[in-house]
C-alpha cells in the first residue's frame, strides 16, 4: 500500500514538474501593453551633453577605468550573465541560501516571465534616448569583450540596473529579513556595470527607478501575484536550508559596502 503511495506520489511530482518545464520553455509575461510601465514616460531624459550632469557621469567612466584587473572589477564581471539562474547564484549570499531552477522552479518560472517583458520594455526605451554608452563617447578599458550589438545598444537606461533591482526587490519581499543584504546587492549590480564601463551612473539610477516601476506593476497582475506566493515558499525552504558555502560571502559583502565611484 506505502509502495503504491509512494509512486503515485512520485509519478505527481513528476507530472508536476513536468508541466513547470513545459511553461518555463514558452513562458509569456505578465502585463499587457496598457499595464506594461511606459519607461519613457516615467524617466527623465538622460542628461543633455554638456551638461554638470552629463560631466559628472564622463567622469565616472574615466575615474573608474583604474578598477581594471581589482576584486571590484572581477565582481562586475560576474556580474554580466543575467539569466535567471546566474542571478540565484548572484543573490545567494545576500539571501543567504541556495538556490536554482531544480531547487526553486516556480522562482525560474517567474523569473523568466519577468525578464521576457522587462528585456522588451528597456529595448523600446533606450530607441527613444539613443544615448552612446561611455566607452563610445571617451576611451577606456570595459570589463566585457566588445561587440556590435553592445555598441548599437544605447546607454539609458541600463537593462542590467533594472534587472538587478528587480530581483532585489522581489527576493527582498519574499525574504523580508534579509532585505537589508538583498537590496544592497541589487544596488551594487548596477554599479557594476559602471565599473564595467558600460553604462553611465545616470543610467544605473533611470534603471532603478524603472524596476520600481515594473515591480509595483506585477502586483497588480493576479497571475503574478500567484506565481510570486508559489516562488516564495521555495525561497522560505532555501532560507530553511542555508548556504552550502558561505565561505565567499563575506568578501561579496565587503566590496558591496563600499561605493566604487
């Protein structure tokens, strides 16, 4: 009887995970083109060249090319991949658990939705600024090789700012305790990509303030309202269960105390 149990039980969960994976491989995202935030009309113009403002950011680059070959600089460059499983990984001190797509599959499901729409929405937003990233406006070394389609992506706002904050913003919610770790971690993603020299302090902050956006947005979607209490209760047995290896964390947390620029 236990045996029959067992296996159904089993051939459950297999079903179940089964359809996760079949969602995660066409998943769509959650708001729809009246919901989806208008980044453009949310974010002020990046700041005109010329400008104090516009200086202060030329600046930044030139400043922070020093960092090349640093601990901060390999964090940048840890920082490049965004696909959900890298940001697990990328949140998992601050969290202080593990996670992954096999561990938490309902976080990757919703995750993935997320990223679909927001990568869409930033896309639409740099057309309308069409601002030069730094690198192509003064010379210096970034922190990724470099490509066409890096140089005909515009500067403002930088997807990876938004897309940091975003699973800050989520994870922090969902491990309310932790926020404080979380939050700062998510912070100091998009000051990566200013180390990196990829995009400009004005576009990290435009990025943040978009994810803000795009955050209060999926709350008001029921679909993502339910996949996020599904996501939470497999970080809630994550944080249960701790990190396996924390033995880099604290380096992590050093460098993201301390502001690069």
């Amino acid at each position: 009887m236990r045996s029959a149990i067992a296996l159904a039980a089993a051939a459950a969960l297999s079903l179940a995970c089964a359809a996760i994976a079949q969602e995660q491989a066409r998943p769509s995202g959650y708001l729809d083109a009246q919901t989806l935030p208008r980044a453009a009309d949310i974010l002020p113009p990046p700041p005109a060249e010329g400008t104090p403002r516009d200086a202060a950011d030329r600046a930044v680059f030139q400043a922070t090319r020093a960092l090349e070959g640093s601990p901060r600089w390999a964090l940048a460059q840890n920082d490049v991949p965004t696909a959900p499983a890298a940001m697990m990984e990328n949140f998992a001190c601050a969290l202080g658990a593990d996670l992954s797509p096999q561990t938490a599959p309902r976080l990757n499901l919703l995750m993935s939705k997320v990223g679909l729409q927001l990568g869409a929405q930033v896309a639409a937003v740099k057309d309308v600024f069409k601002r030069p990233r730094p690198y192509l406006r003064d010379a210096g070394a970034i922190c990724v090789d470099r490509s066409r389609e890096l140089d005909e992506s515009p500067d403002y706002p930088s997807g990876h700012a938004t897309w940091g904050f975003v699973n800050a913003l989520i994870l922090a919610e969902m491990a309310p305790e932790r926020s404080a770790e979380i939050l700062a971690r998510g912070r100091a993603f998009g000051e990566s990509r200013v180390v990196c020299g990829v995009h400009s302090p004005s576009a990290v902050e435009a990025g943040r303030t978009n994810a803000a956006a795009l955050v209060a947005a999926l709350h008001a979607s029921p679909d993502f309202r339910a996949d996020f209490e599904a996501a939470r209760a497999e970080v809630v047995a994550a944080r249960a269960r701790g990190l396996a290896d924390a033995g880099a964390c604290a380096a992590e947390a050093e460098l993201v105390a301390k502001a690069p620029y």
